[in-house]
C-alpha cells in the first residue's frame, strides 16, 4: 500500500459514507474534500467538513498510519496546526493539537471500494511487466492518451530548463551565448556532450563573435580548445588551423586544462568530434546572431534552411586529421538538424519566452509535430502496445512517460493510472 493511493481514494472518494464517523464517534459529512497539494505541507488544502454539528475549513493530511503524524514530526511543524481532519488506512494511535485537543482521525481500511482496491493491487503486484498497465494500456482512450502526452512533454521542457537557465545565469543574460552552448552539447550527441560543452565553456562568447567572419579561426578555436591540435602534421589545412590557434589563443588568453577529451570510440565516422565541431563552426561562420534568427522562425523548414552547411573543404576527404578517406561532402542531415530542434532550439526557444512571460504552446506543439518520432527501445515497445508514436513529440512524452513514471512506479499521478483506477 501505497500514500499515494490514499491520496488517490480520498480525492475521487473512493470509498463507502455510510454511516461516516470519526474514530472518536463523532458523525462526518465531506463537503468538499479540499484541493490536492502536491507541494509541501498537508496533503489537501482547503476542505470543509462537517464534524458533528460544527462545519470545520481547513486541511486534511493523509497518512498510512495514524503514528506516522508523529514520525513525520508534523507536531513540530505549524504548517499543519490547521489540519481538521486525519485520513489513515489504519488506526494505531492517538493524534494530538499542541493545545492537547485531538485532531479527528478518519480511518478507510474497511470503507474503500473494492474495485478499486483491486485495480491498485493488479497495478501494483506484476513487477515482471514492462510497465505497470502494460496488459491495460492498449485499451485506454485515444484522446485522453494525446492530452496526457502533450503535458508529459511540456512537462519534459521544465525539466530541461534548469539547465539552460543556469546557462543563461552564467551567460549574464546572453542568449546568444546559451544557444551557442547548447548548440554545442547536443553536436556532441550522447558520447561527446559533456566534452562539447565544456568547450564551449571555456572561452567566452565573445571570442566567437569576434572571429564569426573569419571560418578557419572558427575551426582553429574549437579544435584547438578540444585539444586536436596537439598533433604533427604537413597538411597546409593542418598548419594553418595551429598558427590561428597559437594566434587566438596569445590573443584572448585561451585555456583549456578543464576541457574533457573528446571520443572516438564506437561512433559511427559521420559523428567523430572532428566532423561536428567543424559543422557547428560552418553554421556560425554563415549566421551572424542565430538567435535572433531561431526565435522568428516558425517550421522545421525555415530551420533547415538556417542549418544548411557543410564542414570545410578537407573534411570532404578526411574524417581524422591523419588519414585521408573516399569523398564525401560531411553535410549536416535533416535527421540531425531534428535532433538538435527537439534537444536544442525548441527548449531554448520555450524558456526564452518563459523568461520573459509569453505563451508559445501551440507554436512548439506544431513544431514538433512536424517532425518524424525519434527511433529507440522505448517508443518502439509503447508502440507494440497501442500505435501510439507518430511524432516527435509523441516520442518524447513516452520517454517521460517511461522514465518518470513508469520506472518510478508513478502510477496514481499519472492520468493513464488514474483512469483505469476510476474505470468499471
């Protein structure tokens, strides 16, 4: 038994009021069972009930026990001295005021609804299945399923904010900068994104702003921030890309003890860090103030357009610096400019207008659903259950769903758990 199916019982009210009475004897009558807290302090603000003769405002806090009161220390707290009523599975002991007056205890362990007694033990006893509700969830609602999935995603971009605030609080307010960075974490794609990031951290934006006309001192200032540099060469490309470095970094005081190595291994040549880091330098060498760009656009075409490069000539032949390869222009893909609208440009885009009070829902929604679902072990299994992926947004609200939910055992706050609780 959970807290949280209490929680779940007495909102819905879920169980017999027959006959209602407190521990103490005294007759119950629930006006109104308050407003679900999902913050700190008790657990529903607000509620009126009736006691006996007298109709009591206040809030109600929800406990397994009647002696959990005390091993929450909720004595100690005044955030509960308002609390008029104690809601328990099962009654142990007494729960005192600090004027020594008892605080009515209503106990459910014998009025909640079988039915959905037994729906909470299914959920809750199979730990072999893939997701709780996996033998229930090809049955639920198409329509519940696609408002529940666009606020796991609205959901998944609060999550992401704090990182891109934090980013903006470091940048002094420089979103440009925040672009920049995020920009270059997700070049870096799963392997390398720490590593890219911490490039980008290590020199100021300005620096790039400075240089954005000049392509090879772009190319020179990240590869050699990323330490690729440290390398003997008689390329003309090569040497050149040191002499701007060794310029560059005379010039503006360049470090880089604190940039993390970037990798090779296991990728695939089309995401070596020499290939991206060139890519991510040929689309600021051709966008003077993206941002300001990113935050008119409105389709994933427009975005295209902006994203349409290619890494500088020598990478034509090479993925390495050392070794030459067939030819093959290292243009940046649609599949990869999707990945960096659904990880990059639209979280930074939705805290942009966060920051300053605007509504864009209906803009993002449309956006990423504009955009083929993401390919992976979750949105595969979820479809197998009910074809439920069709779009990137689809895609990333399963993988909320999964992550946050799911695995965590969050069915009683999730719309899914909460529907097939109530259902007959």
């Amino acid at each position: 038994m959970q807290e949280d199916f209490l929680h779940h019982i007495w909102k819905f009210q879920k169980f017999s009021k027959t006959t209602l009475t407190t521990e103490e004897g005294d007759a119950i009558e629930i006006v109104q069972q308050g407003t679900h807290n999902f913050n700190s302090g008790p657990d529903f603000f607000n509620a009126q009930i009736r006691i006996g003769k007298q109709l009591w405002v206040g809030n109600v806090e929800i406990h397994l026990k009647s002696s959990d009161w005390y091993a929450h220390h909720h004595e100690r707290d005044p955030a509960y001295d308002n609390v008029i009523l104690h809601v328990v599975w099962e009654h142990d002991v007494e729960v005192y005021r600090k004027d020594n007056s008892i605080i009515p205890t209503l106990a459910l362990k014998n009025r909640v609804d079988t039915f959905a007694l037994a729906k909470y033990n299914k959920l809750f006893s199979n730990k072999k299945q893939w997701i709780a509700c996996e033998e229930d969830f090809p049955e639920v609602d198409d329509f519940l399923l696609e408002n529940w999935m666009e606020r796991l995603y609205f959901e998944r971009l609060e999550r992401k904010s704090g990182l891109i605030f934090e980013l903006l609080k470091t940048s002094k307010n420089d979103w440009e900068a925040v672009l920049f960075r995020m920009l270059a974490k997700n070049f870096g794609l799963k392997n390398n994104a720490e590593a890219f990031l911490s490039i980008a951290h290590s020199f100021d934006f300005s620096v790039l702003r400075k240089i954005q006309d000049k392509p090879i001192q772009l190319e020179a200032l990240l590869f050699g921030q990323a330490g690729l540099l440290e390398i003997e060469s008689e390329d003309t490309y090569v040497t050149q890309l040191k002499k701007e470095y060794d310029f560059l970094k005379n010039k503006f005081k360049l470090q880089n003890d604190q940039v993390a190595p970037v990798q090779f291994f296991r990728l695939r040549p089309v995401n070596f860090p020499t290939i991206r880091l060139a890519q991510l330098a040929a689309i600021y060498s051709v966008n003077k103030q993206l941002f300001s760009k990113i935050i008119s656009v409105k389709t994933k075409e427009e975005i295209y357009t902006l994203f349409d490069v290619s890494a500088s000539s020598f990478w034509d032949t090479h993925y390495h610096f050392n070794s030459v390869s067939k030819a093959r222009k290292k243009r940046l893909t649609k599949a990869f400019i999707d990945l960096l609208i659904i990880n990059t440009i639209v979280p930074v885009v939705f805290c942009y207008n966060k920051h300053l009070g605007k509504e864009v829902s209906e803009t993002l929604i449309k956006l990423m659903n504009s955009l083929r679902k993401e390919e992976n072990s979750i949105v595969s299994k979820f479809n197998v259950l009910k074809p439920v992926a069709e779009s990137a947004l689809h895609s990333q609200a399963l993988i909320e769903l999964k992550n946050n939910y799911c695995d965590k055992k969050k069915c009683l706050q999730c719309v899914v758990g909460n529907r097939l609780l109530q259902e007959k």
